[in-house]
C-alpha cells in the first residue's frame, strides 16, 4: 500500500534523531503513537464528506384563488367584446379586465357602477347580443345609424323592451333602469273622467260589450260641468283620508272588524286604505329585490299608464266584463310573458298609490286582472265606489267587487294575513252572502317574476 514507505521514512527519522540513552525506553510508545495516528488520520481523510445543499428560493407559499369559468361567464365577455367593451380573451372567468368592461357598460346604460352585473343588466346585456347576432344585415343597417356603433344598440332595444314592442323571447325585464322616450299615446283623459268614447288601446282588440252608445248614455247621466265650481267642500285626497285612519302604509292594519260596523261606509273606505297600503309596502318591496331605484320605478311605470290609459278610461262607460276581456287582450298582445307583466304591474300599483297617481293605479290593477288574478279588482270596486279617478258608479262597483272578493277567498292579494277584511266588505257590500275565508295565509306575499 502507499502509506506503508511514507510510513517507515518516519518511523526511521524519528528513530535517528532520539537520544540513545531513551531509545530502548521510548521505542515502544512513540511507535505505537505513530501507528495509532497514522490510523487515525487515514481514517478521517478517507471519512466520506456530508455536502449541505443551501435553498436560495423562499419557502412560503402563495396561494392564488382560481377564477371558475363558467358559461355565462362566456356569454358576458362575448357580448361585452361585442358592443365595444373590451373584456379580453373568452375564457369564462371574469377576472379584473371583465370586471373593468362591466363597469364601463354600466356607466354607458347609466346604472350603477359596481363591476357586478344585476340580473336585469345581465340579460339585457346577453339578449341584446343575441338579437344582434340573429338581426344580420338589419343590424348592420341599424349599427350604422347609431352614433356609438354597436354599443347604441343597447339604448335601442331598451326602449323597445319598455315600450312593449319587438321583444325577444325569454328576457327578464321587470323594471327599466332608465328614462326612455315614448312616443304619446292617443287615449281619452285619464281622470276626472264621466263619459268617453269606445276605448282604442295600443294593441288591437275588439271591445265587445262596448257599443257606440254607450259614451252618450254615460254623459246623459253625468254631471254637469260649471262654471262656478263646486258649492261643496272639496273632497280630500286619497293619501290624506287613508293617513287620518293610520292606514297611510305598512303591513299591520287595524280596521274596524267585521262583528262591530256601526258606519258601513266608513268601513269600506277603511278597507280601501288598507288594499292601499299594501299595494305601495309590497310593491315597494318588490322594486328594492330587483334593486330599482324610484327615478327607474316613475320612468318604466309611467309608460305602462300611458298604455292602460284608454282600458282606464273604458272603466266608467263599460261594464266589468268588457273590460276584463280588453285587458286581457291586451295582455295576450304585449309581447312579455305574463309572469314579467305582472311583476311589473305590482310594482306599478304601489308606485301609483305613492305618488297620488290613481290613474297609474287603475291602469296596473287592470292588468293584473288582464293576467287571471281577479282579485285585484278589487281596487277597481273602491275606486268606483269612491269616485275616485274615476266618475262614481255603485252599481259598476259591486260587480268588481263580487268577482274579486269570491277571488281572494281562494287566493287573497291584500294583508292576507289578516282575513276578517273579506267578511268586512262583504257585510257592507253584500250581507247576506256567507264569507269563506283562507284557513291560513302568509303575512306578505313571495314576489316571483320567473315563469
């Protein structure tokens, strides 16, 4: 082996340079030493080396949340890249350049800015795109006319969606975010109203109890105008008479029960506030779920009174029958699924009630009626009953009455939690009839604008 010669030269050195006189004593130990530390040395130079490895990465981890891609998610940058704003690559997930993009359609439609689509801007948003799509060369045409480009397209098929005409199937438009235009309506005045001519709605249908004399048998019993106004006392407004019985709004209604009428018209005008007040608390409540603001509510509710205008005014000059049978043509021809119509009447109903607006009342009660729910008519018996918005008719009254109270019976619309009314307007209006009420009924009722 190598170290064997190394090891001897050292052994011999050492073996010279020692005194003679300690040479035989120290022969032996230093020998043994040498061999003992060459061992040893050998030893730990031949110690196979540990090599430490020394990270120069960070340990800790960042975890980064996945965006789910989802196919609405496509649906809404497909459309916003369409109408020209830029939500980047389709890859369903709307990350922070989608969220950029949505805010920028709201501003542009005039919602609020959120980078959070609500139901309503959603669909309008998709339903536009498709539409667009499905327009081909019309839409090019229609495209060119609009100062923004496509994006112009949104503004347009709002104000047809709202104004009830060229709707495409399947949008969801309860209330409209913004003012639109619309062009006035020929109609009868919607107020104060005695006598007026065969009603010519919007929509084609035919009026079939309504003959052409039955505008001139109306005036000849109407009263007369003057020009000295009325010698008696100016009856109080709506709002006023419902707020000195406590019974402007809200949901919990004390009224005068049905085993201690002592005032029979006061009891009903009791009753009228209440439907009143239910209307504006439950259609209020409706808008706020579908997050509408009151300047959308006065803007989409003003185009339906104008719409409902001449079935308003055919409620003083025709009977019950006739026109039910016109709104519900109405509805058959509106082009919104009856479900939307509804929603948006009850919305409308409350609206009209809140700001003074009886005509605006009639006209949702009316369609309300028009889509199956009969017990709405009820607003139509008060209204004829007090003469208010309408010329003063009792006899008209109590057949909307009678249609209406057997109606809620089954299927109550006003505080059903508190069924004793029924048997109220039924002692008033008919006492000798027999009330069935619900056995029970939810405190307010579960608005759904989903067909």
């Amino acid at each position: 082996m190598k170290h064997r010669p190394i090891m001897s030269a050292i052994l011999a050195a050492a073996i010279i340079g020692v005194p003679t006189t300690r040479a035989s004593a120290d022969a032996g130990d230093f020998v043994a030493g040498a061999i003992i530390g060459g061992v040893l040395g050998h030893a730990v130079r031949n110690q196979p080396q540990r090599k430490v490895y020394r990270s120069t990465k960070s340990t800790k981890k960042v975890h980064r949340p996945t965006i789910p891609a989802t196919q609405a998610g496509r649906q809404i940058q497909t459309s916003l890249n369409y109408f020209g704003f830029n939500a980047g690559g389709v890859d369903g997930q709307l990350g922070r350049k989608s969220r950029d993009a949505i805010s920028r359609y709201q501003a542009y439609m005039g919602y609020p800015v959120t980078g959070n689509l609500t139901t309503f801007e959603q669909d309008l948003l998709i339903s536009s795109y498709n539409r667009a799509q499905a327009g081909g060369y019309a839409t090019q045409q229609q495209i060119a006319a609009q100062v923004d480009g496509p994006r112009g397209l949104l503004k347009v098929y709002r104000a047809e969606m709202a104004g009830g005409t060229a709707v495409q199937p399947g949008t969801t438009m309860v209330v409209a975010p913004t003012p639109v235009p619309v062009a006035p309506v020929p109609a009868a005045p919607q107020t104060q109203m005695v006598a007026a001519p065969a009603p010519q709605p919007v929509v084609p249908v035919a009026p079939a109890a309504v003959t052409a004399a039955a505008a001139p048998a109306a005036a000849a019993t109407g009263p007369l105008p003057s020009l000295f106004g009325d010698s008696a006392a100016p009856k109080a407004a709506l709002a006023e008479r419902c707020q000195a019985m406590g019974l402007e709004a809200g949901t919990s209604f004390a009224f005068t029960p049905s085993d201690r009428i002592t005032n029979p018209d006061f009891a009903l005008s009791q009753q009228f506030c209440v439907a009143r007040a239910f209307a504006i608390a439950s259609g209020d409540a409706l808008a706020q779920s579908l997050g509408a603001s009151e300047e959308q509510v006065a803007s989409l509710c003003d185009v339906y009174a104008q719409r409902m205008a001449p079935f308003v005014a055919a409620v003083g000059v025709a009977n019950r029958d006739a026109v039910q049978t016109m709104a519900a043509g109405f509805v058959g021809e509106a082009g919104l699924p009856e479900a939307q119509l509804a929603g948006t009447a009850q919305v409308c109903l409350g609206h009209g009630y809140a700001s003074g607006d009886s005509a605006m009342a009639i006209g949702s009660a009316l369609l309300l009626v028009g889509t199956g729910q009969d017990a709405y008519g009820e607003i139509l018996g008060h209204h004829l009953h007090a003469g208010e918005g309408v010329a003063e008719n009792a006899s008209r009254a109590e057949q909307w009455f009678d249609a209406s109270l057997s109606a809620a019976e089954t299927d109550p619309v006003f505080a059903p939690s508190q069924p004793d009314r029924l048997k109220v307007m039924s002692a008033v209006l008919f006492p000798d009839r027999a009330v069935a009420v619900p056995a029970s009924a939810p405190a307010l009722p579960t608005f759904s604008i989903t067909e």
